[in-house]
C-alpha cells in the first residue's frame, strides 16, 4: 500500500481543505481511500464526497496498533492510494508528554510519510524555522513534504521560494496555496458545516484551491514509501439473522462505518431510514440511534410519531437500543431546543434533553460499564461532545465513569430495559466485539 499523511502545524491551518481538495483530484487518477485522525464525523463526509468510498477514522487512544493497522489495510484492499488527513497539529495527542492519540503516531504506526501544511501568511524565513523545528522534533516521523497555505501574493510567493531553496533544500516544496476566502469550508459549532448526503458540488472549490499543488511530485513520495498491511477482516463474524434499524440522515449522521460493518460481520442486516424525512421506523431487532444535530430538526422529528412511538414500542418489548448523544437524546421525552420550544420525543426515557450551548469536548472518556449493563462489558472506551444537558426525572445508569462528564455524577449510559442512552461515542474496534452484546440481547 502506498499512501502519505496530511499534518498540520496546528487547527485552522486550512489542512481539511487542502486534503479534500487533494482526495478529490487525485480521485480523478486513482482509487482514493480516505482515513481521518482522531474522533470526527464531519470531516469523514467530505472525503466521502471528494473520492466516492467511505472514509474511515483512525485513533490510536480508542484502537490498538494492530487494529490500526488492519483497518487500513482492510479499507484499502482494493484502493490505489490512500490518504490520512491529520487532527489538530502534528503532534497534540492525549497528553503534553506523549504521541498516543496524535497524527504523528498514526504516521509512525503506518510507516506512512507526512506531508506538512503550514499557514504562511505574513511569514518568509519563520516559516522555515517552523518547518524544520517540525522535522527536527521527532526524527521517526517522515515529513517528506510542505504545502505552504495563505500566501498573499507574487512577491511573497518569491521570498517563500528564497526561503525553502537556502534553508530547506532537503524537504520538497509541493505548492503554494494564495489565500481564498472564497474556496474554504464554513464551520458549525461541533466543527466544520455537514455536507448532504447528496451533494457534490461543495467538493469542487476545494479541488480549485489545490491546483498549484505538484500531484506527480506527491505520488512520488507516497510510492518512495511502501508499506505492508493485514487486509482479513478486523470484526468477529457470526451468523444471527438479526435486523437493526439504523436511522442516517441530516439530523442522524455522525456514524462510524464500522460499527455498521461489525453488525454486518455479525450476520445483522443493516436497515437505514431517514426519520427526519419522514420515513417510518423499519421492522427490526435491535436499534442504533448515533449523534449528530437532532436539535435542527426536533419538529420534524417529533412529527414523526411512527418512529417515536416505534422506538417506545422497542424499548417497553425489551429488545436492545443503543442512542448515542444525538440518539439519546430523541429517546428521552422532550427535547427543548435553543428557541426555548420544547419538543415531544420518544419517551423511552423519563428525562428531559436542553440544548444548553456550552460546549464540552471533544474529550477522551474512559468508562466501566456495570453488571447492570446489557450491551457492554468491563472496560469501554470512547469520545463525548457537550452542546446539551439531559436531566433524568429517575434514571438507573450502566456506565460509570473515570475520564469524562458524562450525564451526572460520573455516571452514563440511562437505562431502561435494554435501552442504553449515553453521551459516549463509541468505535467498534475500541472493542474486541463490539457487536456481541446486541446479538446476545436480542436472543
């Protein structure tokens, strides 16, 4: 497998632009497969748009190195090139004193090169103390490459030139990008705006703003750096003839791919739905409600009285639910939005979900889950968001935690039968099977 990893020096140096920009040109030589560092659902849809195929997270503090690896490997088994676009700088990880949870990790672990975005507005010879302190910080990270961004004309454009030639003459220079306010994507307060599931076009100028990037240059480097992974399947695989409804839309998109292939390993047959259109709940065994922004589209969806009343039917018949914040919280009985409107939801919860604004994570969260609990076993790891509040009336919970907020008191996971609601985001190859606890609940 060849492929190469797009790191920033720090956020907002414009490297999901670039990436995507770069995804979807070299999409129109290659078979892309994307990856993204760290927990993100957004930046995933626009590789997705930019190269056809999903995209697929990698994080080395919920994941283990082999799993990393063969998640990889396994993704792209059919793939040309694959692309890894970074998280926050290079080097920020789980703590100030290690790499575990960085982009430089990952890149070490893949044995794949780095190419650097740096933000040189008004820079000329700092940029190249940046760059080499950068490549100097940690001589097993293989930064073979620069993308220099925000370069605010010719002029600078030609003292930029001076300065990689005199003192970077070893690193390539892949292109300069000018500034363009224009051809740059928008942000939402859980981070960048999400991309419809059918749209396309928004791709486009982030292919226009890449178009003084050097691509032969940069496949160069991708293929002078050959790396070896496991492609067999990272899930467990059975046999259940299970079904699950799983809604995926506007309001329910922040889903990890593989936690829909490791039901799918698992024989469950995969039903997606889009409530907030008005599609009714699907015949189905189990359920798996994931995040994303029910709040924009709490009227549409407490309309939707054949998936409320569903779900309810669901959680009072015992059969296993899992709600992830977004999810959660459309199983609780109201939601009360910004507006100060309030909502009827599912009700599966006595609990009441306020969309407060005051935001908390994305933040690591590691959890124990109790013998109360009826998907999870021992130790579960995972991410948290916070741009609302749940207020149980009397909730039992399954989760406690050690790292994190959770919904009161360190505790997570509100229970209800088999309905677990929690704030916790997880990925299935946080787990040795994740899938396990839904098959053995349904039966």
């Amino acid at each position: 497998m060849k492929g190469f990893v797009i790191a920033g020096t720090g956020s907002g140096v414009g490297k999901t632009s670039i990436a995507t920009g770069l995804m979807s040109a070299l999409s129109k030589r290659y078979k892309v497969q994307a990856f993204k560092a760290g927990p993100d659902f957004i930046d995933p849809m626009y590789h997705r748009a930019a190269t056809g195929r999903p995209s697929r997270n990698l994080d080395s503090f919920m994941m283990d190195d082999g799993r990393i690896r063969n998640l990889v490997g396994f993704a792209s088994r059919d793939a040309d090139l694959c692309i890894v676009e970074g998280v926050r700088g290079l080097y920020e990880g789980f703590s100030g004193d290690g790499d575990l949870g960085s982009t430089a990790y990952l890149a070490k672990t893949l044995g794949l090169p780095v190419i650097l975005v740096v933000n040189a507005g008004s820079l000329t010879r700092s940029a190249a103390a940046i760059i080499n302190g950068f490549r100097s910080f940690d001589p097993d990270v293989k930064i073979a490459g620069v993308i220099l961004n925000k370069v605010s004309g010719g002029q600078h454009s030609d003292k930029l030139d001076t300065v990689m030639s005199t003192y970077c003459r070893d690193v390539k220079l892949l292109g300069k990008i000018r500034k363009d306010p224009e051809n740059t994507l928008e942000q939402r307060y859980l981070g960048l705006t999400t991309l419809n599931s059918y749209e396309t076009c928004s791709i486009e100028p982030l292919e226009r703003l890449v178009e003084t990037v050097d691509l032969d240059m940069l496949v160069g480097i991708a293929e002078s750096f050959p790396t070896e992974l496991p492609k067999d399947t990272p899930y467990v695989e059975r046999s259940s003839g299970l079904k699950a409804a799983v809604p995926y839309d506007d309001a329910y998109c922040f889903l990890y791919r593989e936690n829909v292939e490791c039901l799918q390993a698992s024989g469950v047959d995969v039903r997606f739905f889009r409530p907030t259109e008005g599609e009714p709940l699907p015949d189905a065994d189990m359920a798996y409600l994931c995040g994303g922004y029910p709040e924009l589209y709490a009227e549409r969806i407490s309309a939707n009285r054949d998936f409320l009343e569903g779900m309810k039917q669901m959680s009072d018949e015992g059969r296993p639910i899992l709600g992830e914040c977004g999810g959660m919280m459309t199983l609780c009985s109201e939601m009360k939005v910004k507006s100060g409107d309030v909502y009827q939801m599912a009700g599966c919860f006595d609990a009441t979900a306020d969309m407060v604004g005051k935001r908390h994570g994305p933040t690591y969260v590691i959890a124990e889950a109790t013998d109360s609990n009826p998907l999870f076993k021992g130790a579960v790891k995972g991410h948290e968001y916070h741009y609302s509040e749940v207020v149980p009336h009397d909730a039992e919970y399954c989760f406690r935690l050690s790292r994190g907020q959770g919904i009161s008191g360190g505790m997570d996971g509100m229970l209800a039968k088999r309905t677990v609601g929690t704030y916790l985001h997880q990925h299935a190859l946080s787990h040795e099977d994740w899938a396990k606890g839904f098959v053995e609940s349904c039966r």
